[in-house]
C-alpha cells in the first residue's frame, strides 16, 4: 500500500503538465511564426520588384537604361530611391513625355499600385530615401508659424512667400505648391526634384518637414485671410509696397493734372 502511494501523482501534477505544453506551443509558435511572417513579406516584395521591372522595361527603359544606369536622355536611377520614383511618376512628370529645361506636372498614367511596383524596383537597385508613411507627412498637430519662418528662410526665394511659384533661369521655374499632396512635398523636399536642392533628416528634421507642409496647406486654404488686400501673386509686402507707390503716386500725378488742366481753363473762361 505504501508502494501504491508513493506513486501516486500529487494533484496539481496535472496543472503544471498543461502549463509546460501551453509554455512548449508558445514557444513553437515564437520560433516558427516571425518566420513564416518574414517569408511572406519577403515573397510579396519579389513579386513587387518583378512586376516593376516590367513596368520599367515598358515605361522607363529607354530613357534610364535596361539597369537603371541612366543614358544621355534620362539620369541613373541607382540610389535615388523609391520615394523618388512616387514623387515623378505619382505627379505624372514621369514619363516625360519631351525633352525641356523641365519636366511639368501631367495626368497621372499608372495606378498606385503600380507606382508601388516601380518604386520597389528602382529601390532594388540601390538604397535611397524610402517613400514616407502617412504619420511622417500628416500636418496633424504640427506647428504653422514655425513652418512659416522656415518656409521663408528655406524656400519662398524661389517659390515665393505663399508657394505660388516663380520663374527661374533658363526656362525654369518653380512650381506652384497649392493642392499639391502632402505626401508629394515631404518626397520633394527628401530628395529635390530637378532644380530643388533636396533636404535629408540630417538636414531638416521631419518634424520641421511637417511644420512647412503645414504651413503651404494653411496659407493655400480657403479659409485663409489676407488683410493685406490684393496679395500680387504672394510676393511678399515689398512688392506690395511697390504697387503701391508706382500705381498710387501715378494716379496722383494724374488726378493733379486733371485738376491743373480744369483750372486753366476754367480761367480763361
């Protein structure tokens, strides 16, 4: 009898058996699921980079090369990352459609999706800035005035003081910022489309890229006010000043005349 309860189980022996097999599964499925999960990604991204390069080889080849080394009609496009190619091709300024001292922006020929495809393609080729997710680019809880001050100091020289845009040299210019996606301006300034210089993180943070998003959207937007009266094209208050003087002191000269004319005149009479 004692041999008997000697090998008897105790009562949470059951308990702790479960538990190891609980602790064993979890631990099956720690090791195997991240796994599977990376594969999966892995494989989705291979067919994205082999569809692209069909995209390419159709849309982009013969202008960038067969390898996107580029040829005397088109730059490489080793490095310049896929961030580059939503910028280009998402504005429809690529394909280009002629040669000129600058692409412009056109209707947009691919979908999203195949946007995707090429990006990924042309990434594949060498590391560049990387197309940035929603929460980089949202104005959402960003800081206007700043944005402000560092559009003015980094960016209204060529695109004016509210992003109307200008002419440049040589038959460039810079484009007009209203309506534009947001996503569009933070991959323009990453990697400085044609005569922009481009702005890294290292350079200007994405926090200050938000804050200058936010401040082209509210200066663009309906309901901005403009006490200045007539803006002249955003140019700034020396322009206005300008106007002001030219046309007003003209308008002076004249109504002195007309007044001095009338009273000539009206002595002789």
């Amino acid at each position: 009898m004692k041999k008997l309860s000697a090998r008897r189980r105790h009562p949470l022996a059951a308990v702790v058996v479960l538990l190891l097999a609980l602790a064993a599964t979890g631990g099956l499925y720690a090791a195997f699921a991240p796994a599977g999960t990376a594969k999966a990604d892995e494989t989705a991204q291979s067919l994205a980079i082999e569809e692209g390069k069909k995209l390419y080889s159709v849309g982009c080849a013969s202008c960038h090369g067969t390898g996107g080394q580029g040829t005397s009609d088109g730059p490489s496009l080793v490095g310049v990352g896929s961030a580059a190619v939503d910028f280009q091709v998402g504005t429809g300024r690529m394909p280009a459609q002629q040669p000129g001292a600058q692409v412009p922006k056109k209707k947009v020929i691919y979908s999203q999706a195949e946007i995707d495809q090429l990006a990924a393609y042309v990434a594949s080729l060498g590391a560049g800035p990387v197309t940035p997710k929603e929460g980089q680019y949202s104005p959402e809880g960003a800081d206007i005035a700043k944005g402000g001050e560092l559009f003015r100091s980094n960016c209204a020289q060529c695109h004016n003081f509210t992003g109307e845009g200008g002419a440049l040299t040589y038959g460039k210019y810079a484009p007009n910022l209203e309506g534009v996606d947001p996503k569009h301006l933070y991959e323009a300034m990453q990697t400085g489309p044609q005569n922009m210089p481009s702005f890294p993180d290292t350079t200007m943070p994405e926090k200050q890229k938000k804050d200058i998003i936010a401040y082209v959207q509210a200066v663009n937007s309906d309901k901005a006010d403009n006490p200045g009266g007539l803006k002249l094209g955003g140019l700034g208050p020396v322009s206005e000043g300008l106007f002001a003087w030219v046309f007003g002191l003209g308008a002076l000269i004249a109504v002195a005349i007309w007044v001095a004319a009338h009273t000539a005149k009206a002595k002789k009479s």
